[in-house]
C-alpha cells in the first residue's frame, strides 16, 4: 500500500526576538561571569553566601530598576527614583527613632505596641513613592513636559527633603531592626567551614520583597492589557493611538507605578541599612538605568524585560565585587568597569536595532504594492 502524504503543516522556527535576544545574551554574560569569578578568584565566589550578600545589598535597587524598566520601556524616564529612595528611608527611620511625635502620640493615643512603627513606616513609604510618581506622572502625562527635567527636579526635591527632615544621620532603634532585618536560613544551599560544621546561607526579608515584585512586575508587562500598553506607546504612539490605547494615562501609571516602587525601595533600603542620611541611595538612579540597558530594556523604548533588569542588576553587583576582590579597592575602578560594560551593551542594542530596521525594510519590499494584480488561479 502507499503511503497517504503528510499533510500536517511544517513547523516553522519562530525567529528570535529583540527582547529574547538580549535577555539570552544578558544571562550568558552573568553567568559565564560568575563561573570566571569562581575559577579564577575562588573563596567566597565559591559559596553560596556570596551570591545571597549580593542578592541582600541590591534588593532595593532591583525594586528601583524593575520601575525604571516600565518607564524605559514606555520611552521615558524617571532619575528621582534615587533621591525618593533615600527619603522614604530618612522618614521611615524618623518614625522608627520616635522623632515624628505625630505618630508616636498616634501610638500612645490608641495604646499600640512600639512595632507598630514599622507599619507607620511602610504607610508612608508607599504614600511618599505615590505622591512623588502622582505629580510627576501628570506633568509628564498631561502636561507633556520633557520627563528628564521634571524627574530631574524630583530629585533636587527629594534630596533637599532630605536635609529639611534631619540634618544629623539617624539611627533606628535596635529592638525594632532586630524584626526588620531578622534573616531566612536555606540550610540546603549552606557551605561547610573548617571545622565541618554546615552553615546555612542567610537571606534578608528584603530578597523576598524584591523576587514577589519582579514576579509581579513581568505578569504585568506580559499578561495586562497595561503592561501591553507600555509596549505600544514606546514603539510607536501614533500607532499605539490607532489601536485604541489611552497614551497619556498609560504614561501616567508607568510613573505611578515607579514612585511606588521607589517608596517600597526606600522601605527596603532602610530595611537593610537602619540609618537615615542624605548620602544614601547615592547614583542609585544611574545604577538603576544602567541595570536596565544591561538588562534588554532599550533607550528608545518598546523593548524591554524586567527578568532581564533582574540579571542585568546581578552583572553589574558581580562586576564591582569582582573588582574590589582583585585588589581594585578605589571607587573609580569601580565606575570604569560599570561604564564598559555599559557601553558595550548599548553598542549591542544599537546593533539589534539595525537588525530590526534590515528586517523592516525586507518585509516592506517583499509585501505586494497596491498596483500588484493578483494571478488567476
């Protein structure tokens, strides 16, 4: 008997896109990074630990880097994220150290325990990131004022709060850090010392705040109809304007939603430190963009991926460790090798984007004109 033909339709490999394609080349870099960094520098690259003081040092910043990708990708940009960072964390510990007697008389009034600061202090953690993301948003928004200047006089604003609030560092009492920095052991990620005994890898209550709100954050960007949004309108807002997307009030959450991530950082910030000052959070705004051009997120926007922001914040905190191993102690080195990295990733993006626009310009002349005649069949 013959055989009946296949008929089934061929499987066509889907070509790669921008946001994959800088996604795999991001991952590729840490990871072959953080192997080099284990082969060749050994000893605390080799534990598990490392990897979990690099996760707790940066989980503020990967909150701040995940609002920064949403604005990126909408073709804007927020550089206040930083300084409304270092203020939540200045006014968070002022309610912590019983400075604000608004709310200490709040406490006494209604007869609450001492921890109820923390959950002051979160309360206005979001509440100052909302406010801050709120009037920015709008001026950006509706006003249609160039975001640079407007986040940039966020910053000022936010950095002189800073001063008015307290001009000495503060300091939250210790029975109160002792909750908010008690950490989580992972016992089968522990690496044993010398004498044999295991000790189990430690993470702060800040990482886990940090992964929920990457989780969050790429649901949004992959499974809302806003996260769908944020991509249309930094493609193309003309176009996004044709397929009915509201622009304005898409710019205006993509900002809302990076002031409260700026606040829940700032609360995460003070998490991790327990001290208020004007010098916290310093060039985190910068750490931040840099994390998310590492990351895929390009500057143009329309392209971007919050798992990759994740990583790219990993590369950069791989990269300085790396240095201060090696010896390379000065800040410098620091800002030297952050800027070569930098640079070559925006050079990678610029060769995606000609790649985008050769596919462009091949799809163009292979699409049929209007003064094509169909063939009879």
């Amino acid at each position: 008997m013959n055989k009946l033909p296949d008929r089934s339709p061929a499987r066509r490999r889907e070509p790669v896109t921008d946001t994959q394609l800088l996604l795999s080349i991001t991952i590729c870099i840490f990871v072959g990074m953080y192997i080099m960094a284990m082969l060749i520098w050994g000893g605390g690259f080799k534990k598990p630990q490392m990897l979990f003081d690099i996760l707790n040092d940066n989980a503020y910043l990967v909150i701040i880097s995940c609002g920064l990708t949403i604005v990126m990708i909408t073709g804007s940009i927020d550089i206040s994220v930083g300084g409304v960072t270092a203020l939540v964390a200045m006014v968070g510990v002022m309610i912590l150290n019983g400075s604000n007697h608004l709310f200490d008389g709040l406490i006494a009034s209604l007869g609450l325990a001492e921890s109820w600061r923390i959950v002051f202090a979160l309360i206005m953690s979001l509440l100052i990131g909302l406010a801050f993301g709120a009037v920015q948003g709008f001026l950006i928004a509706h006003l249609e004022i160039q975001p640079f200047i407007i986040t940039l006089a966020g910053m000022f604003f936010a950095r002189g709060m800073i001063t008015i609030c307290s001009v000495d560092p503060q300091k939250a009492p210790q029975d109160l850090m002792d909750i908010l920095q008690k950490r989580i052991e992972i016992p089968w990620l522990g690496s044993v010392n010398k004498k044999g005994v295991l000790i189990p890898a430690k993470m702060e209550i800040g990482v886990v705040i940090a992964a929920v709100i990457v989780v969050l954050v790429f649901i949004l960007l992959r499974r809302r109809k806003l996260g769908r949004g944020f991509y249309a309108v930094g493609g193309n807002r003309q176009s996004a304007l044709m397929l009915g997307v509201n622009v304005r009030h898409t710019r205006f959450m993509a900002h809302l939603i990076c002031g409260l991530l700026s606040g829940i950082a700032g609360f995460v910030f003070m998490m991790h430190t327990g001290a208020g000052n004007a010098t916290n959070a310093t060039a985190a705004e910068m750490n931040a963009i840099a994390s998310s051009i590492i990351g895929g997120t390009l500057l143009t926007g329309g392209v971007g991926n919050v798992i990759g922001t994740f990583f790219g914040v990993l590369t950069l905190s791989t990269i300085k460790s790396i240095v201060t191993t090696s010896g390379l102690r000065d800040p410098w080195w620091q800002s030297i090798t952050t800027g070569a990295m930098l640079s070559f990733f925006i050079l990678l993006q610029s060769v995606v984007l000609m790649r985008k626009n050769r596919r462009r310009r091949k799809a163009k002349k292979a699409a049929p004109t209007n003064g094509d005649k169909p063939k009879d069949g």
